[in-house]
C-alpha cells in the first residue's frame, strides 16, 4: 500500500497548494479509511496490501454513487454533482477497467476451468473470477455475466 499511500500524501499537498478544496476533502477522507482499515486488519502498525487498498477505494466510491442515487430521488442535485465529481477524483486511483469483451472472455475461461454448468455452482465461479479480474471490473457486472452464461 505504502505506493498507493506515498501518491495519496502527494496528492494531498498537491490539492493544498492549488486549493482545490473538493480533492482535499475526497483524499482526506481515502487516507482516513484506508488507515482505518489497516487498524481494522492487523492493528495500529498494520500495512494494507494493493488488493485491500483498492477494495477500500471501491468502497468509498460505492458509497458516493449510493449518495448520488438519494440526492438524486431527493430533487438535490446540487449534492448529486458533488458527489460525482468526488468519484472523478477517486477513480484515478483503480486500475484500467477491463473491456467488455475482456470480461465475456474471462467468464468464459472461469467457467471452463471450475466445470460449472448451472446457477448451484455460481460461487465458484465468481471466486475465481473475482481474483482474476483483481478488481479491474464491478463484481455485480462480473456476477450478471456469469448469470447469463449458467443460465
């Protein structure tokens, strides 16, 4: 984690300096739950590996697309656009997304190499094809195209 946190620190003061007050308060908030997270995990010394960093990213990006989506039903766009721009500044830190034809791909290669044929042996498959995507796709995409390949 320490390259993911080194850029973070970077990015920080980088934010400071130009005054842009909605990356400090985005990275301010990532530095927060990714330490928090590594307390979570082994402790006040502890270190998060790559994996756990960027799950830790995904989640705060989740969390402002769930916050968009109740603004959004709430006539607060305003917040909504807050929010998004949030995740702009989130997303520079996950990896290049895989393709679409990428993911048929993968599903395709999981599927053959686990022997699954219907829904009862989906969690297999998403295992699999969750540690070989290394969170380069959305797990509830991953999940659909399974569903429709099984199905």
């Amino acid at each position: 984690m320490s390259n993911l946190a080194d850029q973070i620190m970077d990015d920080i003061k980088t934010a400071m300096k130009a005054k842009d007050t909605t990356a400090l308060t985005v990275l301010r908030a990532l530095k927060s739950a990714l330490k928090y997270a590594a307390i979570e995990q082994g402790g006040a010394d502890a270190v998060l590996n790559e994996t756990d960093a960027l799950a830790v990213v995904r989640k705060q990006i989740k969390q402002r697309q769930d916050s968009i989506q109740s603004y959004q039903d709430g006539g607060r766009q305003d917040l909504a656009d807050n929010e998004a721009a949030e995740i702009t500044v989130l997303e520079k830190y996950l990896p290049a997304s895989l393709s679409d034809d990428e993911i048929t791909a993968l599903v395709n290669d999981c599927i053959a190499e686990t022997g699954a044929s219907s829904k009862k042996e989906m969690g297999a498959v998403m295992k699999l094809l969750q540690e070989k995507a290394a969170g380069r796709a959305d797990n509830k995409l991953l999940s659909q195209k399974v569903m429709e390949k099984l199905s």
